[in-house]
C-alpha cells in the first residue's frame, strides 16, 4: 500500500520561527563569548603588565620601553664579508 503521499507540515510559520530562533541563539552566544573574551583578554593585559613593572621594579628587566624597543640598534655589527678569494687558473694538457 503507497504512502499518503506528499504531507505538508502544520505550519511553516513554526517551522520558520525555530529556524530564526537558532540562528538568533546562536548569535546572542557568539556576541557573549565576545564579550566574555574581550574582559578576560583586558584582564590578562593588565596583569601582564603589572608582572612587567615588578620585574623592572626589581632591577630583573632592562628599563626600555616597549616603545623604543623596536628602534634600538644591535650592539654587535654582523662580521664583514670575507674577502673574495683569488682565482688562479690551472691548465691541463692533454696528450692523444
């Protein structure tokens, strides 16, 4: 015996609020995590750099700011380029 054949669902309405209803959940948990991410990065920020000062506080970290890290120049040059060698050109006979 065949089925009844094609059945439609008793409201698409329904059907189309509990799509937008998990698209919409699923939006508020993502701007939450932000949220949650964002405070837990601020924090992370500021412990480091309390950490930071107290080293520099105790003489363990040199006193450069991050600020002028970047424009220090090294302390050591790179070693010069050796001198190209000479070539000396060798000859070679052959005898047939």
């Amino acid at each position: 015996m065949p089925g009844p054949g094609y059945v439609p669902p008793p409201s698409i309405g329904h059907e189309i609020g509990v799509m937008f209803a998990g698209f919409g959940s699923m939006f508020v948990g993502s701007l939450l995590f932000w949220i949650w991410w964002n405070i837990a990065l601020k924090r992370e920020d500021a412990a480091e750099k309390k950490r930071v000062e107290g080293l520099r506080a105790r003489g363990l970290l040199d006193k450069l700011s991050d600020e002028t890290k970047d424009k220090v120049v090294d302390p050591e040059p790179e070693p010069a380029a050796a001198a190209p060698k000479e070539v000396t050109e060798t000859t070679t006979t052959t005898t047939a």
